[in-house]
C-alpha cells in the first residue's frame, strides 16, 4: 500500500492487507485520506498520488443538503457495514460497501480504517457464506462429511443431534460402528453404506435417494429409515478429499407408503373368490406379519352358515365361533379356541365392548392387571408368558350390522399398536367385512340353488330290468353358482328304459329352476312314449315357450336367456338296439369289451328352445357286455377345454367296461376332472341287460276274431312253460281282451308279444292303427266298453304308445314271489 510516512503500522494496515478482496482506505480525524492501497486503486481507478491528502468527500457522490463527512460519523465502533456512493475515476457512480474501524490517535488526531468493496460483489459473495452457515446450523438436512478412510470427520447439526453426547466422540468412526445392524432397502445397490460410499469415492458417482433402514443412536429402541445421498468431494485439482452423505428421515413416508402398499395389496387379494373361510384367511395373511404378530378372526355363527346375521345374538355364548387365525409362529402358543370352536367374550372384555358398539379397542400398552384380564386365567398367563404388550379389536362391519371382530396381538413386534395402526386396520377390516358379507350371501345363494337342484334331481337310481346304472353329479366350484345339468333312467313300456342327460344354459337358481320343469316335462312325455326325436322336438316348444316368458318379465334380457342342451335315448332289452336323438348336446359313448370305445354317429340337432330345425335320431346296436356312458360337456372341457382331449380321456376311463360301474365312475372322476370342476359335470353310466329269447315269446296274428283264441292258447302254454300257472287266468283274460279290441279296431297286421322279467309279466299286442283307446266304464246297457276296464283291474300298469306303422297297447303283471298267491282282481 502507498501511504504517507506517518502511522502505517499504527492503523493496523496489516490486517487491511491480509483482508483478501477489500479495498484498505486511512483517514486521519479530519477525513483526509492518508493511506491508499492497491486494491483501492483498482476499485475506484485512482492512483494514490493523486488522492493522498484530499478529503474522502471529495471521492463521493453527496446527496442534496448533506453536509461534507457526515457520514462518517457512523462508525463510533467497529464492524457495522454501509453503503456509500463513490464517483469513480471515469465520472461513473460506483456502490461500495463499507466498513469502517477506528484506531489508534495520531498527530492529526483519531484514524479511521475503512474497508471498500463493491456493493454488488459484496452482495453476491454474502450469498454463499449465508447458505454455508444455513446448511451448518440450521437445515433440516443431516450432513455428515466422511474422510477419504470413510470415517466421520465432519457433520452439521442436524446430523449431530442423532448423535447423543459430545460429537468428538464420533469422530474417525465409521457408518457400521455408528448404525449396527442398519440394512440398505435397495437390491441394486451393496449391501452396506460403507462399501456404497467406497464405490462413490473410487467413481465419483452420485448416489441420490437411497433408502437405508435402522436405528440411530440417539432413538435405538425404534427402527427410522433414511433417505440417503452421497457425492464425492474433490479440491481444485481433482483429488479426493472424502464422501459427503445427506440424509433425510423419512420414517413417516415409509410407514405411509407401506400402509398404502398394504391397501393396494388387500384390496386385490381379500375376496379374490366368493369363499367365506378363504376370504377370512386372506385378511388374516395380510395382516399377520406386515401388522401385527398374532390376529384371530371370530364371526356370527349365523354369518359362517351363510344366514343372515342377527346383531343383538352376538356375544352370547355359542353364538360366535373363531373362523380363522394366524401367528408368526407356526405352534401358535397364542390362541386359546381351535378354528370352528364357539368363543365367548365375557361383559366387560375388549371383544365384548367392540361387538356392543361398533368401534375399535386399543390398548396401545396392555396392562395385566386389567379386570378382564384378570377373570380369563388362561388368556392371561399365555399373554404373560409371549409377553404380549399391545392389543388391538377391530369390528368387522358391514351394512351397519357387527359380523363379527378382529383381534390383533403384538409381542416380536417391540413397538405398540398406534393411532395410525388402528386406522390401517380398520380399513382393511371394512373392506373384508364387506367381503365377507359378499361371501355370506354367495353362500346362502349357492346352497339353495344346489339344494334346490339335487331336490330336483333323482336322490337314487332305482334297479331296472333292462340296465344297471350308476352316475356321478358334481355342482360347479365357481362364483357364478351350480349350474342346470340333469339325468335321469326311466323305466318305459315293454321293460324298455329311457336315458336322458341334460345342460342348462346357465347357473344359479334360475338355472336349477329350468332344469326342474325340463325334467318334469320329459317325466310327462316319458309316459306317452314318444320317440327321441319327437320328445326333443316337444321339449324345444317348451324352452322356446319359457324364453318368451322368461323375456317378457325381464325385458333387459338379464335373466331372460332359456336355453338347454339334451340326449335322449331308449335301450330295448328285447333287440339290443337304443335309439339316440340330441339336441346340441354331445354324443354318447358305447364301451366294448373286446374294442375301442365307441362314439356313435348321432345326427346332431339345435340346442333346444333355437326352434326352426327338426331332430333326427339313429338306432345303436348295444351287444352284451357293453356300457353306455352320457355325459355333459363339463365332463371333457374341465382339464383344458379341449374336446378331442377330453373324448380320448373318457376313453381311457371306459376302457374296461367289465368292472363295476361305480368304480368306472370314480375313473372317470379322478382321469378327467380336476380338484375344483369350472363347471357342472353330471354324467351315467349304464350297463344294459338284455333279455334272453327264451323270456320272450312273439305270435303273428291274423286278423280275424279265431285269432283272439289262439292268443290266449299261446298265453297259456308259454306261461305254463315257464311255470306261472298262477298268472294264466289274468293273462289270457288281458291277451284275448286286448286281441279282440285289435281285431275290431284296428288295422291288419298284429302280434302278440310275452316278455318275462325277475318281477313282471308283459302283455303287448301291435296293430297298424294310429288311434289309440281310451279306458272308460260301460252303461248296463252297453255291450262293449268293458274290455280296457277288465284289463286295468287285472293288471298292474297298462298303456298305449306310438310305433313307424301304428302303436302297441301293452300291459303287465306282477309275477307272485314264491309263497304267495296270483294277484286279486
């Protein structure tokens, strides 16, 4: 610095000069410059010669009516800072920040030291001092700052205050030794800070974001996790000096996060079926152990039989059973009841309160000592025992009725149950309730559709003459409820047998209901003895009779879709043929004794209630030894839903017809369906049995009255043939009745036939008329009518029924067992 000859060291000049980018200007006590430094000239652009001795005023820019010096008058002491407008050498106004410090007196009286800046820089350079000492003292941002051993060397005060006692404590200790036990949350990143800030200081990569889990110093009873940054710090050349981390406590957003986490989580898995054990089970694997160690589960024992729930029933004893519960130990030491057992909450107890109001119970620090406690021993000492701290009873509610209750426990868990916890369950349990309910009433609907179904349906098969039978009817395991399949064996005229299998379109209760009128009409058509095709051709009439119906009271077309599938077939154990029709329905299967399973060629019709098609039927030889198998389509579409799969599988299954027809259905059971069917499945299984020639005796007739003699002759020497002596006055007096009314009314030509079975005597006589005679009771002064009436009081059923060429009235007698006398007429 140029300066006079007098105080230069005296005015602390020397500390002007240390005082890097300021400018060091001396004045003596009357404002008279008496030092200029370099730097001075280099801010206002005047060399020191030519301002020594002038006065400091004379370099400023006064404003009006200010007096010359006055402001520097300001500086009685030292360290406060001002603005003042300089003129520089260039006539432009310059702002420059000043600090003024007196010093000691001289000759010309007391010194002044000011210090020059511009205002500007001045400004500018504060900005980065304020952030340092922000980010120092005050941020909320915890900053440690690691050596290039990666072992503490510096932290600001926000990471200081996780550090308890003096920080020289800490200082040249590393991450692990300060955080034991800490834990990464990040797959993709090492397995600990230490080696992640070893590979930031090597890279110098920037880490931002990382979560990082465990617990600090000065809270090491709870677990806080960080969100994490690191960056490499570096001098003017390059070289590493160490790693700074920021870190930010973010305890609150992870816990937030992992409940939303959880929601999401529950709301795609509780009541992903309509089970009701199922969706009890799937709240408690939420909760067990994302919330709580311990949840048990107790419901209404209307809500677990699938019955409306009645609120002012619960907490009685008996009425509550434990649905479900789950621990984080598989021996659970903590339940008392056994799921499905009754479980009761006495007055008074947590349970007890939830159920009466509606509303949670925590107790965040269990006390042991509680009365409700302290009257339930067995609860108490196991809770003791786990030491069990904090308990939670959440309500399962839905459509403002109370189902049933939740009860968590923690004891691994060190931290309590919290307002928060309690929210979160509560959430979950509403969203359960409601699955729950959902599932209640599922299970109410499925029940009375399947219970409505299998009323409809045959409770068993009856043996018949013509065929042994045996079948399998599986209901549906899905949401949409049990479906309309059907089958039935029922016994015709002349010891012939009808088999029918059925598919509705469908489920649910609807669709039981039009499996039950579509079974009760072929019961009814069944007993006219219509042939396949034309008993199909009157069942489409009714399903196209109840769609319209079914349209008309529900014009949305919600439940108005009727539709069906059918196979209808007739087995004759006289000539070993069955005849097949079928309406959209597949065909039947005939298992060989000696070749492979047979699918017949059976002309396929519309399903029933399409209309606008006729059906067609084709005839079957069935020879001894074979099975006939119908089935529905669930049969060989459950494994994979592919058809020619499912036939070569039912080949597979029907490949020994020799072997009891139960145990082929348990083959076809386990080969074909899986544990859980997507659909109704009902299938039968039929073995016929054919009658031997020498059970039937056949007699052309002439069409002439002689003829009804020799009938009754044939009668009576067959019967005596096979030794049912006792049924010839009967037989012939039914045969010569029904072979006179032939011969009067009907059309040449006729037959007789004699059909013997284990417990019945047939009568059938065939003309080629298509009339058929109805029974009525002759006046006294008639002299016929009374032959139809002889018959119906001699025999045990009669009828008539439809052939191509004409129609056969038939009729039959029980055969006496031994030891008992011929039938009274």
């Amino acid at each position: 610095m140029t300066t006079s000859s007098s105080g230069y060291e005296a005015v602390g000049l020397g500390d002007a000069r240390r005082s890097a980018g300021y400018a060091a200007v001396v004045l003596d006590g009357r404002g008279l410059v008496t030092g200029w430094s370099a730097e001075a000239e280099r801010l206002l652009g005047y060399r020191a010669h030519d301002v020594l001795g002038l006065s400091i005023d004379a370099l400023t820019e006064r404003a009006e009516g200010q007096r010359p010096g006055a402001w520097l008058t300001r500086w009685p002491g030292s360290g406060r800072r001002h603005e003042v407008a300089f003129r520089h050498v260039s006539g432009r106004p310059l702002r420059v920040a000043v600090t003024g410090r007196r010093s000691v007196d001289t000759a010309e009286g007391p010194a002044l030291l000011l210090l020059l800046t511009d205002a500007e820089d001045f400004a500018a350079g504060q900005m980065p001092q304020a952030m340092l000492q922000g980010i120092t003292t005050q941020s909320p941002v915890a900053m440690t700052i690691y050596g290039p051993d990666l072992r503490v060397a510096w932290a600001n005060a926000a990471a200081r205050q996780e550090l308890p006692g003096p920080f020289a404590q800490y200082v040249g200790r590393r991450e692990d030794e300060l955080y034991p036990g800490s834990q990464v949350l990040s797959a993709h990143h090492p397995a600990t800070v230490t080696q992640l800030m070893g590979t930031v200081l090597d890279t110098g990569q920037t880490v931002v974001g990382l979560h990082y889990r465990g617990r600090p110093p000065s809270d090491p009873d709870h677990e806080h996790v960080w969100s994490l940054s690191y960056y490499r710090l570096q001098d003017d050349e390059g070289r590493s000096l160490g790693v700074c981390e920021e870190s930010v406590d973010v305890t609150d957003l992870h816990l937030a996060q992992r409940r939303l986490a959880l929601l999401n989580e529950a709301s795609v898995l509780i009541g992903s079926t309509l089970d009701l054990d199922r969706t009890v089970g799937e709240l408690a694997e939420v909760l067990v152990p994302q919330v709580t160690d311990f949840v048990a589960v107790d419901l209404l024992a209307d809500v677990l039989d699938g019955r409306e729930p009645d609120a002012r029933s619960a907490g009685r004893h008996g009425d509550m059973r434990r649905a479900v519960h789950v621990s984080v130990r598989e021996d659970l030491p903590e339940a008392v009841v056994t799921p499905g057992e009754p479980v009761a909450y006495p007055e008074g107890t947590p349970q007890w309160h939830c159920l009466a109001v509606g509303l949670p119970v925590l107790n965040a620090v269990l006390d042991p000592s509680s009365p409700w406690l302290l009257r339930d021993a067995e609860r108490s000492s196991r809770m003791r025992t786990l030491g069990i701290h904090s308990h939670l009873v959440v309500p399962l509610r839905a459509r403002g009725i109370t189902m049933g209750v939740a009860t968590l426990m923690r004891w691994r868990t060190p931290e309590p149950f919290a307002e928060d916890d309690m929210l979160l369950v509560e959430e979950l349990a509403a969203r359960a309730a409601v699955c729950i309910d959902n599932a209640r009433r599922y299970t109410r609907e499925h029940q009375s559709a399947l219970t409505l179904q299998r009323s409809l349906l045959p409770h068993e098969l009856h043996a018949h003459t013509a065929v042994e039978a045996a079948y399998r009817y599986l209901p549906a395991d899905t949401e949409a409820g049990v479906g309309g399949d059907w089958f039935d064996v029922l016994p015709l005229a002349c010891a012939r047998v009808g088999l029918v299998v059925g598919d509705v379109i469908g489920h649910g209760i609807h669709a039981a209901a039009t499996m039950g009128r579509l079974r009760t009409a072929v019961h009814t058509l069944a007993d006219i003895d219509l042939p396949p095709d034309e008993m199909l051709a009157h069942l489409d009439d009714l399903v196209q009779r109840l769609a319209q119906e079914a349209d008309a009271a529900h014009p949305t077309g919600v439940q108005g879709v009727v539709g069906a599938t059918c196979l209808y077939g007739i087995y004759d154990p006289v000539t070993r043929r069955a005849t097949f029709a079928r309406a959209g329905h597949p065909p039947p299967a005939l298992a060989h004794p000696e070749k492979a399973v047979e699918f017949p060629d059976i002309p396929v019709g519309p399903p029933l209630g399409v209309g606008g098609m006729p059906f067609e039927s084709a005839e079957v030889d069935v020879p001894d030894g074979c099975v006939l198998a119908l089935y529905t389509d669930g049969l060989f579409t459950a494994s994979d839903g592919d058809a020619d799969t499912g036939l070569e599988r039912i080949s597979f299954a029907l490949a020994h017809p020799d072997r009891p027809l139960e145990e082929i259905c348990d083959i076809i059971e386990q080969a074909l369906l899986p544990e859980h069917p997507p659909d109704d499945v009902a299938f039968l299984v039929a073995r016929p049995r054919p009658i031997a020639a020498e059970n039937v005796a056949t007699l052309s007739l002439p069409f002439e009255p002689a003829s009804v003699g020799r009938a009754r002759k044939l009668t009576g020497d067959r019967l005596a043939q096979w030794r049912l002596d006792e049924l010839s006055f009967s037989a012939e007096l039914i045969v010569s009745e029904l072979v006179t009314n032939a011969v009067r009314h009907a059309q040449p030509p006729i037959s007789l036939r004699l059909i013997r079975t284990e417990s019945k005597l047939i009568c059938a006589v065939s003309d080629h008329s298509s009339t058929s005679p109805h029974l009525r009771r002759a006046r006294l002064g008639d002299e016929g009518g009374r032959g139809l009436f002889l018959v119906a009081q001699f025999g045990l059923r009669w009828g008539t029924r439809s052939t191509e060429n004409g129609k056969v009235i038939w009729a039959e007698l029980p055969i006496p067992r031994p030891g008992t006398g011929p039938p009274a007429p």
